[in-house]
C-alpha cells in the first residue's frame, strides 16, 4: 500500500512539473492562455512574472515531494515521509484555497488537488500499516 501512495504522490509531482512548464516556460503560447483563459497576449505579458514566480512554487511542491520519494525508498522512511506529506499536504492546501477564493474554480482546483489528495490518504494507510 505505501508503494501505491508513493506512486500517487509520483503522479502528483509529475502534474505539478507540467504546471511549472505551462506557467514558467509556455505562459505567453496561445495554447497555455487558453488553459488559464487568459485573454490575450497582452495581458499574458502583464501577468508573466507572476505566472513565473508561480510555476516555480509548484516545481519546488514536486520536488520536496520526489525528494521524500527518493528518501523513503533508500530506507530513509522518516524524512522521506515527512516530505512527501509535506509536499503533497501543501499540493491539497493550495487547490482547497483555490476552490475557497473562487468556486468557479472548481474543476481547475479538482486537477490540482484530486491526486495529492489520493497520495496523502494512501501514503497514511500504507505508512500505518508497515
């Protein structure tokens, strides 16, 4: 069971990787304005900065979460649980606040959260279990 969370926490990582792409390296394409509904290219150009410092936010939530993968899997299970939590608790925290700041969020707030989620609950179970 731990096995199954760390490869939920895996995925959840990988999607936040995806994010960090889309909003630190493809916020200005037509393609990522579309994602996010940003309108135009201007305003994509006004909003870049933000957009970039946000993108690193979500690549340093994967990475916090691969590095306690990679430490649970080398044996060290304390610290390496401790930053999976961490990473994938703070993944959920972000979508909760999203979906609270605006409901019209919802779906985006969905994707963001759904796999974390999984991976806190079955990483718990399988952490209480070994």
């Amino acid at each position: 069971m731990l096995i199954a969370g760390l490869v939920l926490a895996a995925a959840a990582a990988a999607f936040h990787v995806f994010i960090f792409a889309l909003e630190s390296l493809k916020w200005t394409e037509p393609e990522t304005r579309k994602i996010f509904g940003v309108a135009s290219e201007a305003d994509a150009i006004t909003m870049k900065q933000l957009a970039f410092n946000q993108g690193f936010y979500n690549l340093f939530l994967a990475l916090t979460t691969l590095f306690g993968i990679g430490f649970t899997m080398f044996g060290f299970v304390t610290i390496g649980l401790t930053l999976v939590f961490a990473g994938t608790g703070m993944m959920l925290a972000a979508a909760l606040v999203l979906v609270l700041a605006d409901r019209t969020k919802a779906r985006a707030a969905a994707m963001q959260g759904t796999l974390p989620l999984l991976a806190v609950v079955v990483t718990a179970i399988g952490a209480s279990l070994a």
